[in-house]
C-alpha cells in the first residue's frame, strides 16, 4: 500500500506458461480490491473460468486472502495441474 494507507488504481497483466498451458490474468486493482479479473489461456480445464473470476472479484488484491477465497475451489478441475498456492503466488509476484 501507498503512503497513509491509499494505493492508486492499477491494472496487472501476468502470464506463465505452466505444464498444462498458458495463463493470462488481466486484473483491474482499486483501492487495493480486485474490481474484476479475467482469466485467458490454452488451458484445457472442465470448470467455467467465470467461476473464478466471480470469486475473486472483490477480494483485496494479497496472495493470502486470495487463497483463501479459493480454498473450497478444486482449482485443478479449470486449469490443469497447479494447486491454490501456486495460482495465488503466480497472481500476486
């Protein structure tokens, strides 16, 4: 966070590429909450990435409470082989 608690708005783009394909996150951050995210790749997940997506705005943009808000997900079933930790550092570094 900024200076007296404030952080400006941002916009992030990450992406890997991990064993079972490409993520690309493209997240809009304001005032340190994520206002909406989306989620691109050559993934060949079974869940509807919406899902996650839905789950996660609204979270405030630390890797910890993201985690958290995913931990009843099996988020193996919409991406392929990585576990909640991985995806959360992998959003957040």
């Amino acid at each position: 966070e900024w200076n007296y608690g404030r952080s400006p708005e941002f916009n992030v783009q990450k992406k890997n590429r991990f064993s079972f394909g490409q993520i690309d996150a493209r997240v809009y951050v304001r005032e340190g909450m994520i206002k909406s995210i989306r989620l691109y790749g050559d993934f060949l997940g079974h869940g509807e990435i919406s899902d996650i997506e839905n789950i996660l705005t609204g979270v405030k943009f630390e890797k910890n409470l993201i985690r958290e808000s995913l931990e009843n997900i099996e988020i193996e079933r919409y991406f392929g082989d990585i576990n909640i930790e991985d995806f959360a550092d992998f959003l957040t570094r």
